[in-house]
C-alpha cells in the first residue's frame, strides 16, 4: 500500500558556526556578506511564491 505525504517541514539553520560553544564576534565583511546571501534567499523565496501564485491563477 503506497504512503502519501500531503505535507513535509523541513528545517535548517543558515550560517550556523562550529566555535565549541564560544561566540565569536562577526567582522563587519561577515556581517556584510551574510546579510547579502540572507538577501538573496529572501529574493528566491518571493520569486518561487509569485511564480506558485501565477501558476494556481492560470489553473
């Protein structure tokens, strides 16, 4: 009898550092380039939604 997944959740941490437990303080280059690579999931999520959206009106 074949099993149907209707809904999966996946969760990940991004940019997530190994320092044994200690907190390293970001230089300001990190800080930049993290923020541009968050920058570009967000872009990559809107797009996939509006694209979603198109095809469900287009139905």
């Amino acid at each position: 009898m074949p099993i149907e997944i209707r809904e999966l959740i996946i969760k990940v941490k991004v940019n997530e550092r190994e320092n044994n437990g200690q907190a390293a303080t970001d230089p300001t280059g990190r800080r930049q380039e993290r923020d541009a690579s968050e920058d570009a999931i967000v872009a990559e999520c809107v797009e996939q939604t509006l694209y979603i959206l198109q095809q469900k009106e287009e139905r």
